[in-house]
C-alpha cells in the first residue's frame, strides 16, 4: 500500500503509515510532541495511545501550567524529541548553549507541513525515491521561545516499507551565535516492557559479531570515537521483544545513514521506559551556529517486524536496494572479480599481473583489480600516499598498457586507492605538511604509519580530486576500490577558526561525501567498492555512493560465517564483498579445502583474491567450476530474499539460504566433525508449500513438495566427514 499521513486536526494527531507500519505522534495542550506508537499497521487514529497526565512526586512541573497543577511533567512523557535541562531529567536529545551560557532547551510544535518525496538532506546521504509518489513525508516545525532557535523535525514513510526515515535540523533564528554541543538525529521513547538489545560490535577482522542482551535500567552507551563508523561498533541496533527470535516477534531496527563517530544510547528509567537515540558522536562535538545557520543532522532509519530479527533484516535489505544504493544497482550484476592484493601484497611486476590476468581469464573471471602498490613510490605501507600518479619503475609500461592488456581478454579493469590519506614519504606531503590533520600543537599520531588528510578542506580535497580524474580520465577502469586504512585521531584543523575544533570530526565526514559525489557522479560507469581495512566502514552513508563493500580484510571462511552473517543484519548480500582466499589463510591459519572457501564466498558479491598460477590442475578445475556455478545463480544470489536460518554465534551447524520464486540455494555449514553425532536435519523456509520442487546435491538429486521440505526438513545425510565442511541445495521449482 502506498504511503500515507494523516493529520487529524481534532486530536492534534499524526498518522504515518502504509500496509506494514503506523508510527503515530501527538501535540498535547502545551504543544509537547509526545510520542503515540511505532510498529505493525493499525487502521484508525485514536485516544488510545495517549499518555495520561498524572503526578509523579520528584518530577517538575514548567513554569507556564502554574503554581498548583502538578500533573504535567516533561519527564514522564514518551517524547519525540527531547530538550534538556527544562524538566526532563532523561538524555536530552539535543544541548544547545546561547551566549548567556544558558543550556536551557524546550522545543515546542509550532506547525507542519506535509508532502511527496522525501526530505533533502544537503550534504548528506540520505534515501532517496526516484518518482515522489514513492514516499511521503511530514516536516514538524519546533521552537523554542526563550532559544529562538527552530528544530525541524523530518520523517519519511515509504510505499510499502516498514520504515520510517527521520533526521533533525536546528536553525539560529536569534540574532546571537550559539553551540550545539548535541544533536540526535532521533529520538524514541518506548512504551515499558521488558526487551532485548541487539549490537554488531568487534574489530579489524572481526567485524560486525552479533551480540544480544537485556535491557536493564540504566544508560547504554555504544559508540564509536574513531572519526568513522569503525570496524568496532556499527551504526546498528535493535530492540527486541524479550521472546523475539529469527523468524518470530517484534523487532524495530535503527540504522544511521552516516560514516563517521556516533552514538546509540538506550536509556531505560526506573519506571521501564525506554529511550532510544542515535546521532553524531557528542563528545568533543561543538559546533557553532550563527544566526540564520543551521544543521543538519544525518538520517536514522527505523524498521520495524513481526517477524523477528530475519524480518528485520529482509526489510533493510529491501529498502537499501531501493532506497539507498543507487537503484540501477539494486539489479545490477556484479562482475566475478579477482584482486591481487592477497596474490602479491606490494610485490608485483607487469609479468606477474599479466600472469594472474591470463589464469583469470581461462578460468572465466571478468574482473582484475589492481590494488595497493601501483603509485608514487609505494613498495610497502610506508610511503606514496597522496601520490597518484604511477609508479613507472614498477610498471614500465604503464597503467594504462594493463588495461588494455585487461580488455583485450574481455575483462573488466578495476584499480584501488586510498584517497583520504597521506604519507610523510609523499610528494603531497613535501608539499603540504599542513594538509595533514593534526591539533594546534602539530600533535598528530600515525596510523599504518600513516596521516589523514584534512577532508574538511576544500583545498584538499581539490588536489585528490584532480589527482584521480587525471588517472580516470586516461585509462580505461571499470570499478575502483576506494580504501581508508586508519581511524582518525586529533581531529582538530588548522583551517578553522580557534574554538571551531570541535566541528573538525563531522566537516571531515561532510568534505568525503563531497569528495565522493562528485568523483561518484562523474564516472556513471564505474563500479565503486568501499573498503576501510576491510568492513570499517560498512554503513549506509558509504553505500550510498558505493553499492558494494570489502566486508573484511578476514577471508578466512570459518571467521566469514559469523562476518558474513553479522553483516547480513544491516545490508543485503549483494553489497557485501566475498572472495576465496588461500590456504592456510592469511589471517588465521586455518586450513580449508577450496570447496568450503568458496560456499562460504557465494553469499556475496564474489570474487578471488590468491596467487591463481600457482595453484594446481585440481584446484584450477575447482575454481573454472565454481565460477560456473556462480554465474548460473548470480541473478538468484544477488538480487534474492537472503535468510538466516541456523547462526554460527550458537553453535557448529551453520545455515542460510537464498530464494526467489523459482529457486533457492540452501547452505548448510559444518564447523567442526565430530564423532558419533546426531543426524542432522535442515527446514528451509519460504518454499511454496504446494510446488514441487526438484532438489540436488553433490550429484544426487530427489523431488519433494514445499511443505514436505519445509516441514520434515532434510536430513544431512550422508554425513559430512570433515571439520569445515558444506553442503549446497539447490531446490528448483518445476
Ligand atoms: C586494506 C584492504 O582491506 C585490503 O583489501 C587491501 O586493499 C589493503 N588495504 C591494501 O593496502
């Protein structure tokens, strides 16, 4: 059903809703936007949400209702954006100092406005609709009196998606300059109960590791400080019903469709309300604001289901294809890739390249990347960042020789850089020692050895931007890595003023999306990945100029099933980079057979990144086979409804599947063998319960009605002999 918002002028009501969703607000007799309900659809606006007026000893009352009514308080009400300072004692979602220093902020409806399409966001990713019958959105207009600042409150609700777009942005209209010191980008109260938080948190090579616990009273703070949205905490959460599982109860996601710091903090009061709110990372954020300025805060995505943490997921997915990535990429067909890094590190030469190119090509690969080493003087992680031009002592006869060597074979050519970064061993930096971020005292620590460039800089970002339209405008390339190998410390820049460095961090995330649109949007036909050492930065804002992303520097197939299956939360397989590594693996040292390496890769967008010629006649035969049988289910894989069904986080059997509506690909892992165990069984799900399906496997092959498959399942059988071991289904309608 189409999107719709109502605004009932009766009960100073607000109704967002489609087939799936209602979120619903109300503007009580003081003009406080309370908060009604989010979740499943409900048909009618009523009284029902409405929270009662009551006394609550220790609670305040504002000034304006007068000396004896005490039975209204800004701390009990479930609020849709909270100030601070002004009687509720909760987190604030916003703090604002004015220039008497007062950090006093009440926001309060004024009006609204309501229309197609969604709400712009300068400077930001955001989702986006390609006709404005897609979505409607209703704008509230807040101010606060004594501040005379306006907060304009945006929510988005989108035809047929269980999600609810909202972001916030704040306007000086005095006539005297103030500092945020906080800006949410959302905030929610939650009606009481008892609930489950879910985070994706880890590290370099350990990302997105799934992690649920119980809400208690208190404040949870997740975070990251790391001037990205890190390897360590993504910009995700979920709060789950006590009782929800994969498959059944409530759960409503928040995704931030930003890259940088942030926080998600859920705070739950001794009377179990809960508050949720996520937005820019607040410490050592300050950002001044003159009159008439304003900021802008970037987009929360809340989803909701009733169909557990699975539903959750399919609906991010879903809505990422259409909403978020560019939608020609929502269909697109990846290209099987093969990338050098893991083949050669920094030690290649032409000869070897053309090596991997010509056993790449024999095995039906159709895309070589280039990846770290081919600029400046770059022959270890030390030095040449910033320099990019090509490194001719290590390619003689050029980039550009390379790829058309590439093309001539039918391939596509992809080459990596790490643009926003810089080396002390560079030219650039010869140059422009001052282009490096770094406090007032010229403190700046290393990372990978090397600095980051001050992004918030025009100047800056002019120089790398004509650096590498230079190189793609001269060759032919077909795809580009984009890289970032550091998390950002001393976040101050000699561009700004004095008391401006608390701006430095978010100036920074807003002069990269600058730096990515235009070079995005001038190369219509190249397809970008996003990588920071792997997943560092696997968020929405990023996949809003790149629709697909190095998921993790870990390619070790064992760490990959709880990767893969953390990330598959927050994004569709189709923007996750998957490639078969060597053996043992690089990161861990785990030895596996190229079989699991591979079922493991195929839930992605997949690809090889190992010395291919110095494979043997059986592994080769694997790989042209695999590469087969990737292509053959490409369109199904990347474009498919992806499902979880058994979690690597809970125990050895693993196992998720991908549909659409004549096939599914059903994969079942094995981590470790073990002597005398049970005999497994598998249900898939989402089969039509009255077709018949033809399924196979490892050269057998039976016929089976969906409800027989889905209800008796299918018993692993023969057993699988080995640790690290997979099975592949693939069930077809007939
Ligand atoms: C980190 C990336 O994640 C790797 O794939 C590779 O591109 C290296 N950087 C190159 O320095």
């Amino acid at each position: 059903m189409v999107a719709k918002i109502i605004y009932d002028e009766n009960l100073k009501m607000f109704h967002l809703s489609n087939d799936k969703i209602s979120y619903i607000m109300h503007v009580d007799h003081h003009n406080v936007l309370t908060h009604i309900y989010m979740g499943g659809k409900v048909r009618n606006l009523s009284t029902l949400g409405i929270y009662p007026k009551f006394n609550r000893d220790f609670e305040v009352n504002p000034e304006e209702v007068g000396l004896d009514y005490r039975q209204f308080s800004l701390g009990i009400l479930p609020l849709e954006y909270s100030g601070n300072n002004s009687g509720d004692f909760r987190e604030p979602s916003l703090i604002i100092r004015d220039q008497e220093g007062s950090t006093v902020n009440d926001f309060r409806y004024i009006d609204h406005e309501i229309f197609d399409g969604v709400s712009q966001i300068d400077g930001l990713p955001s989702s986006y609709v390609e006709a404005q019958d897609e979505a409607k959105t209703l704008r509230l207009y807040l101010f606060d009196e004594a501040l005379q600042h306006e907060l304009v409150l945006n929510y988005t609700v989108f035809n047929n998606q269980p999600v609810i777009a909202r972001s916030a942005k704040l306007i000086n209209k005095s006539d005297q300059k103030s500092v945020i010191y906080k800006i949410a980008s959302a905030s929610v109260d939650v009606e009481p109960g008892d609930y489950d938080l879910l985070q994706l948190n880890g590290s370099w090579a350990r990302e997105r590791m799934v992690e649920r616990e119980a809400i208690h009273t208190g404040i949870k703070k997740l975070d990251s400080k790391r001037g990205s949205s890190s390897h360590h905490q993504n910009p995700f959460i979920a709060i789950l019903d006590k009782h929800t599982t994969e498959f059944r109860g409530k759960a409503v996601g928040y995704q931030l469709v930003y890259s940088g710091s942030h926080e998600m903090t859920v705070e739950k009061d001794p009377y179990q309300n809960l508050r949720v709110q996520l937005g820019i990372q607040s410490t050592g954020f300050e950002w001044n604001l003159s009159p008439e300025e304003s900021f802008q805060t970037p987009e929360v995505l809340i989803a909701f289901s009733n169909q557990g943490i699975n539903g959750l997921s399919q609906s991010y997915h879903d809505f990422i294809k259409q909403h978020i990535i560019p939608r020609k990429y929502a269909e697109f067909e990846r290209p099987v890739l093969i990338n050098n890094w893991e083949a050669t590190y920094f030690d290649f030469t032409e000869e070897k390249v053309f090596d991997l190119v010509d056993k790449a090509n024999e095995l039906g690969i159709e895309l070589f990347v280039l990846d770290d080493g081919w600029f400046g003087k770059r022959d270890d992680d030390f030095s040449s960042l910033g320099d990019w031009f090509e490194y001719h002592e290590k390619i003689p006869n050029g980039l550009k020789n390379i790829a058309d060597y590439v093309h001539d074979k039918g391939m596509k050519f992809g080459l990596w850089f790490e643009p926003e970064m810089i080396s002390e061993e560079s030219e650039l930096y010869k140059n422009h020692p001052d282009w490096v971020l770094h406090d007032v005292n010229k403190r700046a620590s290393r990372g990978r050895s090397q600095y980051v460039l001050d992004m918030g800089r025009q100047e800056v970002r002019e120089n790398i931007y004509t650096q590498m339209i230079e190189i793609l405008d001269s060759i032919d390339i077909d795809y580009v890595k984009w890289d970032m190998n550091r998390n950002i410390s001393e976040t101050y820049s000699a561009a700004l003023e004095d008391n401006k460095s608390g701006e430095a961090n978010h100036r920074y995330i807003l002069g990269l999306y600058d730096l990515l649109d235009r070079i995005t949007s001038r190369y219509d036909n190249i397809l970008f990945e996003s990588c920071s050492g792997g997943g560092g930065r696997f968020d929405l804002g990023m996949l809003q100029y790149m629709p697909q992303v190095w998921t993790s520097d870990n390619t070790d197939p064992i760490a990959r099933l709880k990767i893969q299956y953390g990330t598959s939360m927050i994004a569709p397989i189709n923007t996750m980079g998957a490639h078969v590594s060597a053996s043992p693996n690089h990161q861990t040292g785990r030895t596996t057979s190229i079989d699991f390496r591979a079922a493991v890769a195929y839930a992605g967008v997949y690809g090889y990144e190992l010395d291919i010629t110095s494979l043997n006649e059986d592994e080769l035969a694997s790989i042209a086979q695999q590469v087969r049988f990737y292509k053959e289910n490409r369109a199904l894989i990347q474009t498919g409804t992806f499902t979880r069904l058994m979690s690597p986080f809970e125990g050895n059997q693993v196992a998720w599947s991908i549909h659409n509506d004549n096939k599914m690909l059903l994969f079942y892992f094995e981590v470790l063998n073990e002597a005398s165990k049970p005999l497994h069984k598998i249900k898939p799900m989402y089969l039509d319960p009255d077709v018949k399906y033809l399924v196979k496997y490892e050269g057998s092959e039976f016929e089976a009605y969906g409800d027989e498959l889905m209800n008796l399942g299918i018993y692993i059988y023969p057993q699988l002999k080995n640790d690290f071991s997979a099975r592949i289904f693939e069930i077809t309608a007939i």
